[in-house]
C-alpha cells in the first residue's frame, strides 16, 4: 500500500458535534482527556507519525484566521515540494489547497506534543506563499493542479516524512472526502457523555458539493470501551 495506514480520530458529543460547548462540561472535557491520551498520551494506542486536518480546523485550533505575511515580489522560488525537516518524527499535516494559513512557526504544540508542520498545497498556490512556507522553515508538499489528489498527497507523505500510520483529524468535510476517496482504514470516536444542540457547529461527517458526495457507507465495530466521564471509545473498520 502505497500511503500511510488511516484511522480517522475524532471525539464528538451525543449529536455528533465534533465542536461546541458540551465540550466545557465536566462530561466534555473528560472525554477531551481520554482523546488525547488514545492518540498522543504517554501510552497511546496508536502510534503514529503525523496527523492531518483540514484548513479551517487548523485555522479554528492552531492560527485562529491570522493572515499570513506575503511578500509579492519574493524571488522565485525552486519548482515542487520542499521538505524542511524529514526526520522530525512527528508532523502536523495541514491540506491547504489554496495557500491561506498564517503560520508563525514551523513547530506545532499541541499540550505536550510538538510536530512540525507540513503543508499540502495545490499547484494554483503561487510563489509569494510558497517563499513565505520557505522561510519559516515550514515543509509542504504540492499534490493536484486546482484540487487535492489524495493518492498523491498520502504517498508523499509516507515517502518523504516515512509516515506509516496516519491520523486523520477533520473537520467533517476532509473526514468525509477521505471516506468516500477510499482513503479511511478505521474510524475511532470518543462518546462524550454530552450534548448542546446547537445547530451551527460541524457534525463528524460532512459531504460538501465539489468535494464529496452523500454516497451512505457502511462500517463494522471492532470495540466498544466505557471510558472516564461516562465517555465511550468506538472503534469501526471501513466497508469499503
């Protein structure tokens, strides 16, 4: 298999939230606990080497909207994929198909995880941005002309940053594209024990037009834990 091994990661509330204010309830944030302890804790049960989320969750989690600071008439630079840091050992992949994060550092933290950073961009992504990547020291990876090619982007990474296992982390809408593009091996969710009913914040799964149909898949339960705080740990294999 010619890409990381792919379990999607997410923690949701009782309606499916994977955002909201259930997550300020004691039920919430002890399911918040036993999410990051499954993942990145000091016995963690995957052990993985990077973790891939979409734009706006990186913008929502890590940049907060910061814009990004441009230099147009930067001089051009070399041709396809820059790798900053291939041995760092752990990365924080974020698809950027159109060139818009503002990151300050080419290190991510994430309570006691660090990771460097790894952008996937699309070819449409021009210069300015790209010398800006450049300069902070931050590694991307081109992979599409004006869309995402999964294949390609998953690849690169197993091959340039020996990625073998791969945690897919949102939002809803990249968590769906990687379903329905064949890309998902497992699916791991931490029940919290809570719920806010907002009608405004993402769900686990979202199709958007363009990107992801509504195509319904089936998947098959390997476990299901009672964890701390009443949260419940699920995990499924993909019918594919």
């Amino acid at each position: 298999m010619n890409r990381p091994y792919i379990f999607c990661h997410m923690m949701t509330a009782l309606d499916g939230k994977i955002m909201g204010s259930y997550m300020e309830t004691p039920q919430g944030s002890a399911a918040g606990d036993v999410f990051y302890d499954i993942a990145f804790g000091k016995e963690p049960f995957y052990h993985h080497q990077g973790w891939l989320s979409g734009r706006v969750t990186t913008d929502d989690n890590f940049i907060f909207y910061k814009k990004p600071d441009l230099d147009e008439n930067a001089p051009a630079v070399p041709a396809g994929d820059f790798i900053a840091q291939p041995d760092f050992g752990m990365f924080y992949v974020s698809v950027d198909p159109h060139g818009k994060l503002g990151w300050e550092s080419s290190t991510l933290h994430y309570v006691d995880t660090t990771a460097h950073v790894v952008e996937v961009l699309t070819e449409q992504v021009g210069n300015a941005y790209r010398a800006f990547l450049r300069k902070q020291g931050i590694s991307y990876i081109i992979a599409g002309k004006t869309e995402l090619d999964y294949g390609l982007a998953l690849s690169k990474l197993k091959e340039k940053f020996h990625i073998e296992t791969l945690m897919l982390g949102g939002g809803g809408v990249l968590n769906w594209s990687f379903l329905q593009a064949g890309m998902c091996d497992e699916i791991s969710i931490v029940l919290a024990a809570a719920a806010d009913g907002s009608p405004d914040t993402p769900p686990v799964f979202r199709a958007r037009k363009g990107l992801s149909e509504n195509k319904a898949l089936g998947f098959t339960l390997k476990e299901a834990k009672v964890m701390d705080g009443g949260a419940v740990w699920l995990r499924y294999t993909v019918n594919q």
